[in-house]
C-alpha cells in the first residue's frame, strides 16, 4: 500500500496501484494516524482532531467506532490496531508512507557529506507539497498538528538553502526561494538567505531591495526594525564584505577516489551505488545519495547485495576446494572483504588466480591501483561482448582455458534486457571453457516485489540502464546446457548453507552449474 500524506490531499493506493477511495472522515482519521508516526492515538484525542463542535459524548463515540471499522475494512487489520482505548496505524514492510521515508531521508541526509545531504534533502522536499492535507476538519487540534508539518518543512527548506549556499549553489536558490520568501515575508532568516544567494550570484542591487521590503513589511506589521542579524547581513552586502564568501567545500574521499581513477563524481554509476549500499569505499556523492534513497524507501535492499556477495563468496571456497582455481568475476564491484582474491588467501593461498571485469573503467583502474597481486588482474570489458573478456591481455596473462574456469556473473545480468539475448552471450562463455567448468550466476528476482517498491528503485535508477528483475524460470533458463548443482536455482542466501530462503519482498536468485 501507498500512503501520502505529505501532499495537497492524502492519497491511498492498494498494493496493485489503484486508488482506495476515502470518505471525508476516514481520509481525515487515516491522516492523523498516520501524523502519529506510529504512535497510539487514543480516543479522546482522535475525536479532539477530527470533531470540534460536538459535544455528545455518545455521538462521538460512535461516530469514531463507525469510521474506524471503514478505515480497518480499507486498510486491513494488521494495519489499524487497537491499543486500549484508541487506535494506531502501523504499515507492515510492504508498504511506502511518505512520512515515514520523508524522515529516513533526513536523517540519512544528516549523517552524509553536504553534497549527498543536499540531494537527499532535495528529494524530501520534492516529495512533499508546500501546503498539505487541505480539506481536513478545521478543528483546534488538527490545525496545529498541521503547523507543526509545515514547520518541519520550513526548517528543512532553511536547511537544504544554507547548504546550497555553503556549496556555492547560489543561482539556484535564487529561482526557488523567492516564493517562500513571498508566501512567509516576516521571515527574517529565509529572506536573508534569499539575500545572500542574490548577492553571491551578482545581484547586489536586488540582495539590498530584499532587505528593503522585509524592512518596510516588518514595521508595518510588528511596529519594529528587522533583526539585529538581518541588519548586519544587510550591511556586510553593502560593504562587499569578502565574509559572504562561502569556504570552499573539498571532495569527500569517496568523491576524490572517483576523480582520481577518470570517473565523474556527478553522475551516478550502477556500480559504485551497489558498492554505497555495500559500503565499499568507492563511489561519489551521487552514489550514496542515491544508495541512501533506496535504502531509506526499501530498508530490506542492504540482504540481496549482502546475500550475493556472500553467496560468491561461498562458490569460490567450493570451488578451490574442487581443485577450480581459476576464476573469472564478470560485473565486478569495487574490491571487499568477500572478494574471490581475499577468499583465495584464506582457502588457498599462492594457488588461485582472478580476473576481475567491469564495463566500469573507472572502477577497474581504481581496484588495480589498489590490489597489486600477482594472481589478480582486473579488466575493462563488457558481458555483452564475451570475445572482450575472453581474448583480453588480463585472460590471456592468468588464465588457462585448457583448465577448468569458474566462471561467475552477479550484477551485470541485471542490466541485461532479452532483447540483448543474455542466454547466447552466457552460452559463447561456455563454448571457451573446457568440461568440468563451473558457472555461478545471482539476478534480482521479480517474485515478491511489490509494484510500489519496483517503482521505488526504478526512480534511483533514473538515469541509468534500467533494472531488469527475472522471475525463478527465467533465471533457470540462463543456466540451459550446464547441469546444476543442489540446490538448483534459489534465494542465493540458501545456496550451500543452512538457512531458508528469505522470501521477502527483495529476493536474488542464483545456482551453480558445471559443464559436463
């Protein structure tokens, strides 16, 4: 289910997309549940919120149980609980609350460099309406509960502002705070943002008229002068005073090793965002923003990435084990703790050798700067063209084709389409290894997935090649010609150890398999 309270009117969809239709008074007590934020709400405060003018207990006793048993109908019972006397509306793991992800955001945000803070921030503010919830009772008590949402979001506009000027974004604020500024006049610190953006973009002239009409609607409406900080900062403009220059931000390390190794630490990478949620130290602002956005809306996302690079793990120690000590990663991330290599020191030390590829340049040059091995090589190269792999110097160098091959393939299956004919590059693979080679593949599945999470990760994705989930069947298909090995093809988290498959909401399948 899709709940959002954060916009001009509250809307409600089923798991399937459609619109739940609300009557007045159930729309309304939906919205002051949810605005509990998972916190009870007991009769007495309910019909506070939701009626003002009536003063029959009785009938408000039974207008509340009546509206309560249309919201349980509408929301299901596991979502509208009875506690004591009143009521709480908890969502389960399925469901999206803009409130809720509105405020996982912001604290992501807060605990982020400013660059991704910045973004996070944004996406908050893109998501919820300047003026919310219109048309609920004008009671007292609803009202205030109201103010304090629109005080929320105008401290967060205050924020997200100081740091865009702090990161020299001062034009942009110029196109989007004089509105707020409009709508708030007596507000003094959001106008002497507005002032200092107008004077870091050129605009002198009009920073100081800004200062003027706040200074002239003040006395007219308060009967007193502006602040003794909106007055200084009015002076400082003035005098060009060399204070309103904001300090120069430098790059996070993250961001630096991006632009050291050729990539642009603006534009996202799949890649490096997988690595963000698996907390490799690789990837940009824009890279963890958008991690963190994902995780934020869908919190569950961190067990496939976990899941799979574990399940690599597991295959490299059967493998070496099996006497394959050969091993190609396809798709590779950013060097980690589960990676073939380090898994080889441990089992095998001195006796494996990997080649690593990655359509990624710029993540095959940092991960070679930073593992020097002799058994290790990394490769830009393309699972779309197995003759890159396959005929490249780093193959050529460590490889033997004559030998058995783990041959592994996890993330880059998944921005495949079938278009491209995934099952006859995997199968040109095949034909250059010899009998008794493994291959070991993990995919996001499609199962499980609800239309409202797909949804979620396909806007972090934006921009980049579009995710492609594939059902259990599909996932088998790949794996046609090879004979696999129990478990077949499952949840990779039970592929070889003693758990169940998760069967939650986000699920990676993969199987092993060997070429008789």
């Amino acid at each position: 289910m899709r709940v959002k309270v954060l916009r001009a009117e509250i809307e409600v969809h089923d798991d399937e997309g459609r619109q739940v239709p609300l009557q007045p008074m159930t729309r309304a007590a939906l919205a002051a549940l949810v605005l509990a934020e998972g916190r009870p709400l007991s009769s007495a405060r309910l019909k506070e919120l939701l009626w003002e003018a009536e003063r029959d207990e009785r009938k408000l006793n039974s207008r509340l149980t009546s509206v309560m048993a249309r919201l349980r109908v509408l929301l299901g019972p596991e979502r509208l609980l009875t506690v004591g006397d009143g009521y709480r509306f908890l969502a389960n793991q399925y469901d999206f609350v803009d409130l809720g992800v509105a405020n996982a955001l912001t604290d992501r945000g807060r605990a982020l460099d400013l660059r991704a803070r910045a973004l996070l921030f944004e996406g908050v503010l893109g998501m919820w309406d300047p003026v919310v919830l219109m048309g609920q009772p004008r009671t007292r008590a609803m009202c205030d509960e109201l103010d304090r949402l629109r005080l929320r979001r105008s401290l967060l506009v205050e924020e997200h502002a100081e740091i865009l000027l702090r990161l020299g974004s001062s034009r942009e604020l110029t196109a989007s705070l004089p509105e707020l500024v409009a709508a708030d006049p007596l507000n003094e610190y959001l106008r002497g943002l507005l002032m200092q953006a107008l004077y870091l973009s050129g605009r002198k002239g009009d920073a100081l008229r800004l200062y003027a009409e706040g200074e002239t609607a003040i006395q007219a409406e308060l009967g007193s002068n502006p602040g003794a900080r909106l007055q200084e900062l009015a002076a400082w403009i003035d005098a060009n005073d060399p204070r309103l220059e904001p300090l120069p931000v430098p790059l996070d390390e993250g961001d630096a090793r991006v632009e050291a190794s050729g990539g642009d630490p603006h534009r996202s990478s799949a890649s490096r965002i997988l690595g963000a949620v698996l907390q490799l130290p690789y990837h940009s602002y824009k890279d963890r923003a958008a991690a963190h956005s994902m995780l934020a809306a869908v919190p569950d996302v961190q067990d496939p990435a976990y899941d799979g690079e574990q399940f690599a793990a597991r295959v490299v120690r059967h493998a070496l084990k099996e006497g394959i000590d050969q091993i190609i990663d396809i798709g590779c991330v950013a060097p980690g703790p589960h990676s073939p290599h380090e898994v080889i020191d441990l089992v095998a030390p001195g006796r494996g050798r990997v080649v690593y590829t990655s359509h990624d340049l710029p993540l095959i040059r940092f991960s070679a700067e930073h593992v020097t091995r002799d058994f290790v090589a990394f490769q830009h190269a393309d699972l779309r063209d197995p003759g890159s792999i396959l005929s490249s110097p780093a193959v050529e160098r460590l490889i033997d084709l004559d030998r058995r091959v783990l041959v592994m393939v996890k993330e880059q299956l998944n921005y495949i389409p079938d278009e491209q004919s995934p099952e006859v590059l995997i199968g040109k693979l095949v034909d250059a290894v010899p009998r008794g080679s493994w291959f070991a593949f993990k995919i996001a599945a499609r199962e499980g997935l609800a239309d409202i999470v797909a949804e979620q990760l396909a806007s972090v994705f934006d921009g980049l090649p579009p995710l492609v989930l594939r059902t259990k069947d599909q996932t088998t298909a790949l794996f046609a010609g090879l004979r696999l090995l129990p478990p077949g093809v499952t949840e990779v988290n039970a592929i070889w150890t003693d758990r169940p498959p998760r069967g939650g909401r986000l699920r990676a399948y993969g199987g092993v398999a060997v070429k008789d």
